[in-house]
C-alpha cells in the first residue's frame, strides 16, 4: 500500500512540469472513433478533458460522430456512401449529419462532461458563423455531395466560451457560403482549422492507431517524433499512407498555420491524452516544426 502511494504521489510529481508549462494554454482535442463508441475509452476521454480543465489548461472538444450518422441513416433505410474515404453527402444525408451531430451527439457530450464535474457548452460550425464553408472541389473530377471545404473561422463563440472557463464542444457543420446549404466537414480538418484560428498550443487527433508506423504490422515501430520537412519523404517511402495522410496532412497544415505541437494519438488507449500531456514518456506520434 505504501508503495502504491508512492508511486501515485510520484506521478502527480511528474504531472506538475506540465500543469504549469500549459496552464492557460489552449489545446483543441478531436475526438472520434472506437472512444466515442466503447464506454470505457468514452469515460476515460471525458475525465482526461476535465481534469485538463480543472488545472487551468483550456481544452476545446471538436467531435465527430461517424457510427451514430451510420446508425440513423440504417434506420430510415438509407446505406451509408464513402467517396475516396469521404461520406458522400445528399440532401437527406445532410439532414442527418445536422441533426444528429448538432444534436444528440453534442448535447450528449455536454451533458456527461457536466454529470461528471466539468463546465461545458454545446455548439457546432453554424453558431456565430463559425465555419464558413464552400462545396468540396479536390480537383480529381469525384463528387461528393454536401461535404465543405473551411474558407472562413469566426472563432468569437469559442474565444467567448474559452473566457468564462467553459469547455467548448463543437460539432462540425459549416454555414454554406456559396449556396443556401449547410455542410459537412471532416472533423480533422475543422479541428486543425479551429486550432489555427484561436491560436491553440495544442493539437491532439485521437485516432484507431498507435500513431504512425514504420512497419504497419508491428506497434514497436512507432514513430514518436516527426519534423514538419520529413513528412515527404515518409510519404514516399510509404510510411505514411493510405488514411494516415490526410491526418498528417491536417497536423503539417496546423504547424504551418502557427500551432507549436501537434499529435496523433491511440484514442484505444485509456487515458492516453493524459499520458501525452502530463507525463515524461508521452503517447503516440507528435509533428513539430
């Protein structure tokens, strides 16, 4: 018993570097995958952004919500499309992102962030004009339907909610405009936008993987850190593949655009954002300048 004292008191030892370097420091998380899915990782993910709160570090929550979309569109029996790893977005499909993101999704996560202690606010890329957004055109002649491309953040409702010590959990609709529409938008993509706009320290992508590979087949290979100027040359190589590339993609956007640190974490992992935060060893794959 002594010793398992110890060693918690050792670890909040080790945390307190950390608390003080971030304190005040803003730190924009998305979330999304099997954490949002499996109850365990949901607790952990809920409880790692209260106590980030709690010690003063402010924690924006940009969520997806993939698997309830899917659930809705079966339900009124409507298959689910992809397009080159894209939900392909109708009118109708449209109206479920809408509604079950901005709705049952967000409010979900607000309400447990609140039961289990914290101070959180709802919102999604509509509020205050948050996201603007035009219709998706990658050039490569594939049609997407009702997914947007972030032309414009008007960040004033996150600053607004930042400033009296709430946690603003944001789910990723844009105010269409180039057209009387809403769209969807690939919540990495907003989450590195966002991070940009309000001048985060911070970005964190919690994913299904360890982080990037050297040997796909073999979690020993993780990279733990990567600089912004050798991400081509992973890519050549194949390192960097596949669904990975538009998450690296997101993470060398944000350096760019002035965020100091991005990661790409194993959302599997209980409490793998504190591990990232507070302790010396860290988690996952960090980009960096």
């Amino acid at each position: 018993m002594v010793n398992d004292n110890f060693e918690r008191a050792q670890t909040l030892v080790e945390a307190l570097p950390y608390i003080q370097k971030f304190n005040g420091k803003v730190v924009v998380i998305k979330y999304g995958g099997n954490a949002m899915i499996n109850q365990e990782l949901f607790n952990a993910v809920m409880e790692d952004i209260i106590l980030l709160h709690l010690v003063g570090i402010r924690v924006v929550l940009v969520h997806g919500g993939g698997p309830e979309i899917n659930d809705m569109l079966k339900k009124i029996g409507k298959e689910s499309r992809f397009v080159n790893g894209l939900r392909y977005t109708d009118d109708e499909t449209m109206n479920v992102v809408q509604s079950v993101l901005c709705g049952k999704v967000n409010k979900d996560l607000v309400s447990t962030i609140i039961r289990k202690g914290g101070n959180a606010v709802g919102l999604c890329g509509l509020d205050g004009g948050l996201f603007e957004a035009v219709r998706l055109n990658k050039g490569d002649g594939a049609d997407y339907g009702l997914v947007g491309n972030i032309t414009v953040v008007n960040p004033g409702v996150v600053l607004e909610a930042l400033e009296t010590d709430r946690i603003p959990v944001v789910a990723t609709v844009a105010f269409g405009a180039d057209a009387d529409t809403s769209y969807n938008i690939n919540a990495d993509t907003a989450a590195a936008k966002l991070a940009i706009a309000i001048g985060a320290e911070k970005l964190i992508l919690l994913t299904d993987t360890r982080g990037v590979l050297r040997d796909q087949n073999d979690d020993s290979t993780l990279i733990k850190v990567i600089k912004a100027g050798e991400i081509p040359e992973l890519m050549e190589q194949g390192i960097i593949s596949g669904g990975m590339i538009p998450k690296i993609e997101c993470c060398a956007d944000a350096i760019e655009g002035g965020v100091k640190r991005t990661h790409i974490l194993d959302g599997r992992v209980p409490h793998s954002i504190l591990i990232e935060m507070l302790t010396d060893e860290g988690a996952g794959t960090m980009i960096c300048r």
